[in-house]
C-alpha cells in the first residue's frame, strides 16, 4: 500500500506531481509520502492493538530527521544502532525513555552517552560487553537497564546480508550461554535486565521465522522472570515489503501468530519496525543523461547511482523502474515498438552501478525521468560521497503539498573537513 499512482499518465505522490518537484528540486532526489509512513506506523500499532506495545522505529532504514519527526508525533520510540542515531533521535526531542540501542560495537563513548540521555535499555549483544556496560554504569553510580539480544538460531531465509539471527551471524547471544549469563547477572550490580531481545533479520516474508523465535525467547523468558521482574519481549523488525510481486504479508498475519504468545506471557512487547514503515513511502527519481547500446546490451545511463542507492549492487535487490511520464501504466506490458530492454545504470565509474538489469521499459530519451520505487528504507541513509558526488536532496510530500527535508550537498561541504588541513 502506498500513495504513488499514476495520474494523466504521470507519477503522482500523494496530490503532487513527482515532475514538478524534480523540476524544483532537481535530480536525482528521494520523494517520501507522508501518508503512507502514517499508514503503515498504523497498521502495525492496529494489529497488535490488543496487547502492551511500543513500537521503535528503527532509525537506520531511514534517519531524517522530518520523517523521525513524523514517527515521534505518531507514538513511535526509536531503535538506535550508534550514537549518532541516538543524538539524531533527541535533536527531535524523542523521549530517551522509548530509544533502544542496539549493536555488536558498542563504544565506552557510546554506553557513557546513552547512559546519560537516560535511554530505555540497551540490547546487549555479549557476554564482554555486559560486563563493560556494568562496569561504566558503576563507575556512574547509575543502573543501566539491559535486555539480552538473543540469537535464536532460526533461519529467516532472506538474503545471507540481512539474515541477523542464525549461529553462523554475528549478532546476539546463543540461549546456552544467555542462560549462563543470566546466572551471573547478580554479580553485576550495575545492570538491572528489563527483557529479551531479538532480531532475526530483515525483508522477512514468512511468519515461520518469527513465531519460532518467538516461542524460543518467550520459553527462556518465563525462565528469567522466576529471578527477575521482567518487563519488555522485544522481537526486532524485518517484517518484509512490496518490491517485486506482492510477496509481502500484511503486518496482521505476523500478528495473527504473536499476540496470542505475548498475551499468554504478561509481557510488553517491542518492535522495532524500519523497512516496513519507510520502504513502500519513498521513491527515487533519477534522470536519463543519455542511452547508449553495447554489444547486445542496451543501456540507460542515470544521474543517480549506486552511491545513492546501493540495495541493487549490495544485495541484488530487484526495485521496479518506470518512467515518470508514461502512457503505459506500469508494469504493464509494452507494445514491442516501444520498448526497450535495457540495463538502468548510474555514473559511477564501477560495473555493479546499476539500479536494475535487464528491464522491459517503454522506450526513454535523454531527459526522461526514472522513478525507482521502494527507496525509502535503506536507500539514502545508505548513500555515500563515492566519486565525490554530493548526497541527494530528500523531500517529503502531505497531501497536496511538498518540502524539502534536505537540501542537496555540495562539494564544498564534502571536502570542507580536508580543506584546511592542506597547509
Ligand atoms: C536494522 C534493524 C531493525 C530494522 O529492520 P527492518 O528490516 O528495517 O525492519 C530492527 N532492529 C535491529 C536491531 C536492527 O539492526
């Protein structure tokens, strides 16, 4: 579900014209939909509606700070995976009381800091730094609350890239030795275990994954809570969205099969929710500089890359391309004189830029814009300045009206942390 259709055979988002803002904002840029992050922050908030939730936004898949603005007025907490995430939450004056911090890395710096701001807990993700979390906590003379990143070891079967929560992966802590861990907890009076946390993974498109990770963690939960008052069963994000085919579940199927689970353990439950939220409510719109043929091969050559957009180079994600301005609806099937079958690809000087391959599009000419759809998670917060090209601006659309909610950088502010050093 989201709000970009096309209308007169042009892309709208919500009630605005997506050429327009190009021809404002320039190219290339992400184009967000305020109406569809608001929906889908509701969808899940619905069908979990029966039992203790607080939802945290996770900040990764999509940081800026207008959207994190728009979660916030919503209801939403915010799972942070750095320090940086954690001030980006506070500079829009989230309450430190529904942040989660998560990660395998955390700094001295960073627990110091999260300590301070007074965050929920942090999700814990080693036996080592259990210890260190304890001993900067004493070193304060403050308690930190912790829940324990379990590794269920289920297997999501999504890409090997964003499968989080099998042996073989780096994150969380195996049930064994969480279950030694939690032993030794009353020697760490600087710690004070609120809850169990997991995050098998990310585009997950079955419930299986998850309500086997459920009934693991909530078993070891009922186990804890005999030695501690715990509070929070947090199960993570990942639940899939609409790239390709309509292979996603609609949040309440994963609902259907967790409500009845949590409800049976008196437990509040966390998610932490980012693709499904901000994925389907972002589009990327890149221009065509020029086509050109190959061999056989037919290319479209963009103003945006792989530095923008990485989920096609990374993890050979497949997101549907149209053109803005097309009498064919899309996916639609072309007649064979006006199509082409051709390799979108960006500027950048690598052969894996490249937005998608081998795609049936009607035919584009130089100056035609491209929207790539399902942008807004992952896709600029995963943007660089490789080839030193300026980040892309970010817009955000209500209704019938459009702002910018970044504006583009320039190369003078990529460089400005060299320039001085050149004496
Ligand atoms: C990335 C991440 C999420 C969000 O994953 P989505 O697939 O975008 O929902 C949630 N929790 C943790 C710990 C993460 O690292």
């Amino acid at each position: 579900m989201d709000y970009f259709n096309y209308k007169n055979n042009e892309l709208y988002c919500e009630d605005v014209p997506v050429s327009a803002i190009a021809a404002e904002a320039g190219t290339p840029l992400f184009i967000y939909s305020k109406h569809t992050i608001t929906e889908h922050f509701n969808q899940i908030k619905s069908a979990f509606g029966e039992i203790p939730l607080l939802i945290c936004y996770s900040i990764k898949a999509n940081g800026n700070l207008s959207i994190l603005k728009v979660l916030k007025e919503l209801g939403s907490g915010f799972d942070a995976v750095s320090i940086g995430e954690i001030k980006r939450a506070l500079a829009i004056g989230a309450d430190p009381r529904k942040i989660v911090f998560a990660g395998v890395g955390k700094s001295n710096e960073e627990i110091a800091f999260a300590l301070d701001a007074g965050i929920l807990m942090f999700n814990v993700e080693s036996e080592a730094e259990v210890e260190n979390i304890n001993r900067i906590a004493l070193q304060k003379g403050t308690v930190a609350r912790i829940a324990l990143r379990i590794n269920p070891d289920v297997d999501p079967r999504t890409h090997k890239y964003i499968t989080t929560g099998t042996r073989e992966n780096k994150f969380g802590i195996d049930i064994q030795r969480a279950e030694d861990l939690i032993a030794r907890l009353p020697e760490m009076p600087g710690l004070e275990l609120k809850g169990l946390h997991c995050h098998i993974g990310s585009q997950i498109t079955t419930v299986e994954p998850y309500e086997s990770a459920a009934h693991k963690l909530i078993e070891l939960y009922a186990k804890c809570q005999q030695s501690y008052p715990l509070e929070f069963l947090n199960l993570g994000g990942g639940f899939g969205i609409f790239y390709k085919e309509y292979e996603a579940r609609p949040v309440s199927d994963f609902a259907a099969k967790i409500v009845p689970l949590i409800k049976a353990s008196h437990c509040k439950l966390i998610l932490e929710p980012g693709r499904y939220i901000v994925g389907n409510a972002g589009v990327f719109i890149t221009q065509t500089q020029y086509t050109k043929r190959s061999g056989a091969h037919t290319f479209v050559i963009c103003d945006g890359g792989m530095n923008d957009l990485i989920r096609p180079s990374l993890y050979q994600a497949y997101h549907r391309i149209w053109p803005v301005k097309s009498e064919i609806a899309l996916g639609h099937a072309i007649a064979p004189e006006k199509r082409i079958k051709a390799d979108v690809v960006g500027p950048i000087c690598e052969s894996g830029d490249f937005l998608g391959k081998e795609r049936e599009l009607p035919a584009v000419e130089r100056g035609d814009l491209l929207a790539v759809f399902s942008a807004g998670a992952y896709g600029f917060s995963m943007s660089s300045n490789y080839n030193c090209r300026p980040r892309s601006v970010e817009i955000l659309v209500d209704g019938d009206k459009w702002k910018l909610i970044r504006k583009r950088e320039t190369c003078e502010s990529i460089f400005a942390n060299e320039i001085d050093l050149l004496k």
